[in-house]
C-alpha cells in the first residue's frame, strides 16, 4: 500500500537553510581573484600569510602538548590555555592594580608589571585561527575558536586590558585600512 510519503518534507520550499552560528565568517570573503593557475606563495595576501603561520603555530603547540592533543579533541578550553601560553612572548605592558602607573596611558618610568599579548592581537588571532580552522576541514559547529568562553576571555583581556593602560578601546577604536591592492602585474608595458 502507497502511503502518502511525499507530505513528509517536500513541502519547505527553501532548499538550503542551515543553521550557522552566530559567528560571522569575518574575512574569508576577501579577495580572491579568479586567478590564473598561479599559485605561488607570494602572491598570497600578507593576511593568508599570517593565518597559514598562526595554523602552524597552533599545530606545534598541539603537538607538543601534554597530555597529546589532536586538533578534533580541542576545545575552547584549550584555546584559552593556549591564549595564555602566548603571553610569554607578549610585548604590552599591562600593569597590574598594584602598579602605580596603573590606568597611565604613558607612565614615566618603567615598572615589573608583566607583558601580555594586546588584546587587538589576541584578537585577530582568533579570527585567523577560526577561519584557518574550517579551511582545514573543521566543522563550523566543532570550532573551538568561535567558542563562547573565548569570547568571553578576550572581551575580559580586552576590559582590564583598557583599564590597565588608562584608555578606553571604545573611544580609540581604529579601523584598518584596507589592503591596499598588490603589485600591479608585471606585464604593464
Ligand atoms: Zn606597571
């Protein structure tokens, strides 16, 4: 006996909704031209670049992690720690509230507080590393950069962060330029 099969879900006219997160894919729609087979490494964008060594960066502290960790078991946990671990090659001085230069913008003296990562540069990291992740064949859902707690990590870096150097990322806020477009080709004559 025929049962009426086709009621089922045939009938959402939408063919392709899927449910992305509210992660915005920030900069994978950069330009790309249609090129021609060339696909030499210079040509890729000083920000492909980045993101090809910032994937690189994350896979060697995957690799050299203790317990070992594979890149699927990652977590956004594991994300923060990694996060932290980068702030021994900081360059940005962040004084603690003990320090008395503490909310100076430009102290007058130098001070033991520690240096850390800027946010701005935590920050574009993430972005990369989110990016770099998909494009190497994580899913979306699974990424552990788009993860909330490192969401909320680097909001938190960035508030005390703001505090600790005395200005405010809201009023300072600087947009980057665009890339400026590359070399023109060669054949210009
Ligand atoms: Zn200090």
């Amino acid at each position: 006996m025929d049962s009426n099969q086709e009621v089922d879900s045939s009938n959402t006219d939408s063919t392709s909704i899927t449910i992305t997160p509210t992660t915005p894919t920030t900069t994978t729609i950069m330009t790309s031209p249609p090129s021609s087979s060339s696909s030499s490494p210079s040509t890729l964008s000083r920000y492909e670049n980045q993101k090809r060594r910032d994937w690189n960066t994350f896979g060697q502290y995957l690799r050299n992690h203790r317990p070992p960790l594979s890149l699927s078991r990652c977590s956004g946990a594991h994300v923060l720690e990694f996060l932290r671990y980068l702030d021994q090659f900081g360059k940005t001085k962040v004084h603690t509230q003990l320090c008395p230069f503490f909310g100076h913008p430009n102290p007058p003296a130098p001070c033991p507080c520690p240096l850390r990562q800027a946010w701005g540069s935590l920050d574009a990291l993430i972005g990369r590393l989110r990016a770099a992740y998909e494009e190497n064949g994580g899913k979306p859902e699974a990424n552990p950069f788009g993860a909330r707690a490192v969401r909320l990590y680097l909001r938190e870096v960035r508030d005390s962060q703001a505090k600790a150097r005395g200005i405010s990322y809201e009023k300072k806020k600087r947009k980057r330029p665009p890339q400026p477009p590359s070399l023109p080709p060669p054949s210009s004559s």
